[in-house]
C-alpha cells in the first residue's frame, strides 16, 4: 500500500492493499480504511471531493478541511511507521 501526501496542495492518495493479513482480516488495511473514509467524509462536507473503491482513493481537502487533513495525515504516518506494508511519501 502506498500513500501519498501532498501537505502543500492538501491532497492524498492511496493506491494498493496492506496485504498484511489475509482479505477482511487485515489490521492494517482496516486502519488505513477507517482513517482515509473519516478524511473523505469530512473533505465532502466542507468542499473537498474524494474518489474511492477498492485499493485506490484520492481527497482534496484543500477547502476547509486543513485540521482534520493534518491529524489524520499523522495518523497514516504512525501507521506506516508500525507496518512496513504502508509506504507513505
């Protein structure tokens, strides 16, 4: 799994799986999920978009949603930090 955070243009991007564990009891994945789907919901709401399906999604979060971006760009960082599946650049 790679992500990819743009901190200047506030956008990310995740394309793969963890493949950590096997299909549907993969800890990591399930992590990367909750925190990009929280992301997507919230850029929605204040003006960003968000594409998403299996293995791949990408948010603009550029309007409004900088707090939220920045702490859950934290979290996907600590992630990768634990779990060498999850590259984050």
């Amino acid at each position: 799994m790679k992500i990819h955070i743009d901190e200047d243009n506030m956008t990310l991007t995740v394309t793969g799986h963890a493949e950590y564990a096997e299909y549907g009891k993969d800890i990591v994945c399930a992590g990367v999920s909750a925190l990009v789907q929280t992301l997507a919901l919230y850029a929605t709401e204040h003006g960003g978009t968000a594409e998403m399906r299996s293995g791949y999604a990408k948010i603009d979060a550029s309007n409004g949603a900088k707090d939220v971006f920045l702490a859950i760009c934290a979290g996907l960082r600590e992630l990768a930090k634990a779990y060498p599946s999850v590259w984050v650049t």
